[in-house]
C-alpha cells in the first residue's frame, strides 16, 4: 500500500469523529433553520484540548499529515542539540534546510543569544517549506539558571515546599522560556533525591507522596503557561547508584518511583523522558541490561499499556555513556516504542535508516506515523502550526 493511500485511509478513520459529532448536533436540533445554531470550526488549540476527543482538532492534525510526505514525518521524531553545548549553529541551520529534524534542544548559552537561535532556525525551516521546530530545555529550577544565562534567580527544586512556591516557580520559568520561543520543558523530575550523585537537589525529596505531589503541581502550572512539561527520568534515577552519563546503572528489583509518574500521567502531563536506566531482579519488567530507553517491556508494556500514558515519550539524551556505545540505540528506542529521539548520535543518518526501515516494516511505519501524529499534535497545541 503507498503513503498516500495509508495516509487518506488513517485520515477517514481519524475524522470520523468529527463527522458524528455534526451528525449528532444536527439530529439534535429541531430542525427549524430559524431556531438552528450554525456549528463554528473551533480553528485555534491550547495544551488543554491535546489529549481531548475534539473533532476539529482531529482534523486539522489529519489535514497537516497528508499534506507532508514520509521525509517530513522522520524527521518529526528527531531531536538536535544547539546552544554553547550542542552542535555549531552551521550545522543545525544546514539539518534544518535539508528537512532532517523537528525540534532543537536549546542546551545551554545566554538568554538572547538563544532566543536569536530559535528564530533564526524557524525561519530557515519555514523559507524551505518545512514544518516549524518545537524548542525544548532543561529548565528544571535547580537547573534553569547553570543551563540559561540572564534570567532572574530561581530556587533549587529542593527547597520548594509549598504548593504557592511550586507554582510561582513554574510560572515564572515557563515565562521565560515562552520569551524564548521554548515551549517544551525536561522538567519535573520524578526521581528521589537518594542518589546524590546526579539528582541530589533536582529531585522533590525522597518521600513518594512529596515527589508526586510536587511534581504534579510543578507539571500543571508548566501547561497552564502553555509550556509541555516532561516527567522524567522514567522509570526512575533516584534510587540507583551511579551516572547514566557515564555507563548502565540497575534499579534493583521493585521500580519504587512508578506512584510518581503515575500521578503526573493521571494528571495529563504531555510527554514523559525514559531514562538509560536498566532494571534487574524484577521478574517482571527485569530488561537483562538493556537501558530502559531501548527496551520495549519497560516502554511500551510498562508506560504505554500499563500505565495508560497516551503523550510523547522522549528519550533521554542519546550521546550518554550508558547508550553511545551501544549498536543501532535510537533505532532501537524507536522500536521499544519512544516517540521522540533526542540528540542521536548522527541525525542525518538516523534519518535516512527511518525511512529506509518505513519502505520495509509496515509495524515500524505505523509507529513513525503515530510519532509525527502526536507531535505534530503537541504542534498545533501549542500554536506553532
């Protein structure tokens, strides 16, 4: 079967929803033309109607995928790196030309010197006829200010202990990076603060009831602003020893920080970052070394179908030591059921293997397909689209 015939078959389907909602309000009224309330096209979106059954959102995501080919849905689901820590801006603006990502990670670098970046990149991608980028951060508040220079002070997540505190801190973040053209955030983290030595003050404290309390507040001020917030660091960094920048580290047995992201998920949290944590000594969801990131028990039987999370999951970055070594990791996180592939380690060739996989796999395919569909999704949401 062709793109094209895939496409409008997934568009009949994906906007029947639409058509019984004017059938039903038709039927439902009296059919006197003096009396009938003509249905107005709802035409602009929030973050509040992503994960809603509305008709005319359906549409308009449906409308934008047909009219893009199987290059622009790849590149949907790869995320690149820029800023004082990522990739030279020559070679972002050259991925961006040639159609080769969807979203940039504004890693670290000066206040205005980014927001430049973000609109200098938006309009490259728009002068070529692509889609506009999603601009993401670590805007954690223990981490926003080491990552982004010139903005106001903000406390470390740690101190944060009332509900008043969590949501000005939110707000006033998400403020800023909304003043930047950022308008997804890697933040909050769901993670205990046991392990000192990468989470220590990023993390809520080590009580789950705290954790998921905080974390949710945090997540629903971030989208009240109109920023996507991230739960991470799926299944959970806070209780292992060691880095994932550095190499594996285990959860050993019971995931104890699950609660926490379960309550972001209830909640409505948009995306959620798999770590590169493996799990052992779990009868379970035990993944025999392989990171969570590439592991489909914990992706996709634990997250999506376990759980219920229907948002964008990301993976978390793929240069870190506990993947960069091993063979084919984003492919493989794609597989596991990841929607978002962040900072790969050649995106140019991660790109080309999409495709070619797409051409052969129909299961894989469809999973590219659904990808782009919920981030461009997030896209219209967010009004970038």
């Amino acid at each position: 079967m062709t793109d094209i015939k895939m496409r409008k078959i997934l568009t009949l389907i994906a906007t029947l929803p639409a058509i019984a909602y004017l059938y039903l309000n038709y039927n439902q009224s009296t059919h006197k033309e003096s009396e009938s309330t003509p249905i107005i096209p709802q035409t602009s979106f929030t973050l509040e109607d992503y994960y809603t059954n509305n008709p005319f959102l359906h549409a308009k995501v449906d409308s934008i995928m047909q009219s893009i080919d199987s290059a622009a849905l790849s590149a949907q689901v790869i995320v690149t790196v820029g800023g004082d820590s990522g990739y030279p801006a020559a070679q972002i603006e050259d991925m961006v030309k040639e159609g080769h990502v969807g979203g940039v990670l504004l890693l670290s670098g000066e206040k205005t010197q980014l927001t430049n970046l973000s609109k200098k990149y938006d309009s490259l991608s728009l002068q070529n006829g692509h889609l506009p980028l999603i601009y993401s951060a670590d805007a954690e508040p223990s981490l926003v200010n080491k990552k982004i220079k010139g903005l106001p002070k903000f406390p470390n997540t740690n101190t944060l202990k009332t509900e008043e505190q969590t949501v000005a801190t939110a707000e006033a973040i998400s403020k800023e990076l909304k003043s930047m053209g950022i308008t997804h955030n890697f933040a909050p983290i769901c993670d205990f603060s046991i392990n000192r030595s990468i989470i220590g003050n990023r993390s809520f404290g080590s009580d789950p009831d705290t954790v998921a309390k905080y974390a949710r507040i945090f997540s629903e001020a971030t989208q009240g602003m109109q920023v996507a917030a991230t739960a991470k660091h799926f299944p959970g960094h806070g209780t292992v020893k060691g880095d994932t920048h550095k190499e594996v580290v285990y959860i050993d047995g019971e995931m104890q920080e699950l609660p926490a992201f379960q309550e972001l998920i209830n909640s409505g949290v948009l995306s959620v970052m798999v770590g590169h944590i493996a799990v052992k000594n779990n009868p379970e969801f035990s993944t025999y070394g392989t990171p969570a990131s590439c592991s489909r028990r914990i992706v996709y039987d634990l997250l999506t179908m376990r759980m219920g999370f229907q948002g964008i999951i990301v993976t978390d970055a793929m240069n870190m030591g506990a993947v960069k070594n091993l063979p084919n990791a984003s492919m493989k996180a794609l597989e596991a059921g990841c929607h978002m592939i962040l900072m790969p380690a050649n995106e140019k060739q991660l790109h080309k293997k999409i495709l070619e996989r797409m051409q052969k796999d129909e299961k894989f395919k469809k999973h590219i397909w659904r990808s782009a569909y919920k981030i461009i999704r997030l896209k219209v949401c967010l009004g970038l689209l």
